[in-house]
C-alpha cells in the first residue's frame, strides 16, 4: 500500500510539472536569475571574484549530488557533458569578472548579442523576424547599451556573451534528449563544471572556509543562480524550441525592471517603459515553427 502510494504520488507529481507551461519554467528562472546576485554582492565584499564563482559552482554540484545522485543515470553522452560542464565552469567565471569591472546592464547587453543570433538561425517566418525586430531595439533601450569603459571587463563579458550561447546549445540538446531526464544530466554537468572549476577559482575560495556567513552566502549563490534557473531551464527547453528560448532570453531585463519596480520601488523611466513594452511584445508575437 504504502509503494502504491508513493508511486501514486510520483506520478502526479510529474503531472503537474509535464502540465505548466513552458513559459512559466522560464519566468521562474529568468526572476531568479537576479536574486542571485544579490547573495553574490555580500560575497564580494568578503571573497574574491573567482572566488565566488567556485563557491557557486561547488555548491550547485553538491546539491545534485545529494539530490539526483546523477552518476546512477546519466552514463552517456560523455561528450555533451563534458562540453556542457566546462561551458558552465568557464561562464559562470567569465560572468563575475565581467560584472566586476563593468556595470551588469552592459554585461547583460553584450550576453544578449549571440543570443540574437540563435534566435535569428531559427527565425522562418514573417511573424518571427517581426518578433525580432521588436525584441532587439527593446533590450537596447532596457540595457542602455554602453561599450566604453575597462577594456579587460568588455573582454570577459564578450567570452561570457559566447558561452551563453554555447549553454543554450547544449542544454537545449540535453533537454530533448529522451533516454535520460535533462536534470540528471545536468546534476553529472555540474560535477564537471566543478572539477573544471576548481583550479580556477577553488584558491580564491579559501578565505570563505572560515566564515559561516561566507559559506552560507556561497550556499544561495549556487541554489539561486545555478539549481533553480537552470532546472527550470531544462524544464523549459524540454518543451520549447531552441529560437524560442533564445527570443525569450529578452525579457531578463524586462524582468529585473519590473523586480525593482515591486520589490525596491524602482520606477521605470519612459524609454525603460518602452523597452519593456517592446520586449513582452516581441514574444507575444513570436510562435515556434511547428505551433498551430
């Protein structure tokens, strides 16, 4: 009795996350995407900037460890994860030593050029090219795109930029995959991305050992940043096509805007307004190829 019910139980459960909609995986991401940084400010005052980075990985990779023991699953694919785990290691790195030096409007300015990109590859129609072109000109007005400044800070967020796109390539291939759940194959990614992480940043770490509030704040860095948005990533992916998931990376700014309007009463100026509009607009507009 007590098998059937716990079986019982499974089975709805992945019900109900096979029923919500693909977008809504993505809103969830794409908020926590920004309450990240804010454990990841009171790191940098205590840790150094690669430093944080390993916490976060190594915290993520812990995580899944414990909770998908993904080891017992996800033995293929070697070459996926391999590619996915040093394109999480190296991106996540990348993005904090970008956000270091530049403002993070500009770094998320830049990470969004490739990912036009993507979106423009899977592009067919009149419609889509028409989302596009709304989109675009919406995350340039959000952004307020500005590439003057510390040359070495633009180089990082441009290697960023790259590997995102690299990260919405392969984890959109491990989301279709049907032999294995995408999430076990990211929980064996981010074991990869730890081992491949720590000659970066591992040393840089060390200060965080001895301090509780440091650990702590490494711990929800790697919940916020990586285990959520990047299980709901997978989630989304799973359903959604690559052109679209790109399309729909648009409304992180759209979405960090109306964050600082509920939560920090943070006002949107007319042109941030419009931005927005034209962001939620263009992917209203958009529809995936094989979409009715």
């Amino acid at each position: 009795m007590a098998a059937n019910a716990t079986a019982s139980t499974t089975a709805t459960r992945r019900s109900i996350v096979q029923s919500a909609p693909p977008e809504a995986y993505f809103v969830v991401s794409a908020i926590f995407h920004y309450l990240g940084p804010a454990f990841a400010v009171l790191l940098f005052a205590r840790v150094d900037v690669l430093g944080v980075a390993w916490l976060r990985i190594a915290s993520a990779a812990l995580i899944f460890a414990v909770w998908r023991r993904p080891w017992r699953k996800a033995r293929v694919a070697w070459r996926l994860l391999l590619a996915w785990g040093a394109v999480l290691a190296v991106m996540n790195s990348t993005f904090y030593m970008a956000i270091d030096r530049l403002p993070l409007g500009t770094v998320a300015a830049i990470e969004f050029l490739p990912v036009i990109v993507l979106a423009a590859l899977g592009t067919r129609t009149v419609r889509n090219v028409g989302a596009l072109a709304l989109a675009v000109p919406g995350v340039y007005l959000l952004t307020n795109v500005a590439l003057e400044g510390n040359a070495l800070g633009v180089a990082f967020a441009f290697a960023n930029s790259a590997l995102f796109a690299a990260y919405i390539v392969v984890s959109h291939r491990a989301a279709q995959r049907g032999d294995v759940p995408g999430i076990d194959l990211l929980g064996s990614a981010m074991l990869i991305a730890a081992v491949v992480a720590t000659p970066i940043g591992a040393w840089a770490a060390v200060p965080a050992f001895t301090d509780p509030v440091a650990i702590a704040a490494g711990i929800g860095v790697g919940v916020s940043s990586s285990v959520i948005p990047y299980v709901t990533d997978q989630l989304a992916m799973a359903r959604m096509a690559r052109s679209t998931y790109a399309l729909m990376v648009a409304l992180l700014p759209a979405v960090a805007t109306v964050i600082g309007v509920v939560v920090l009463a943070q006002l949107p100026s007319v042109v941030e307004a419009v931005g927005v509009a034209l962001v939620i607009l263009g992917v209203a507009v958009h529809r995936d190829a094989d979409a009715g």
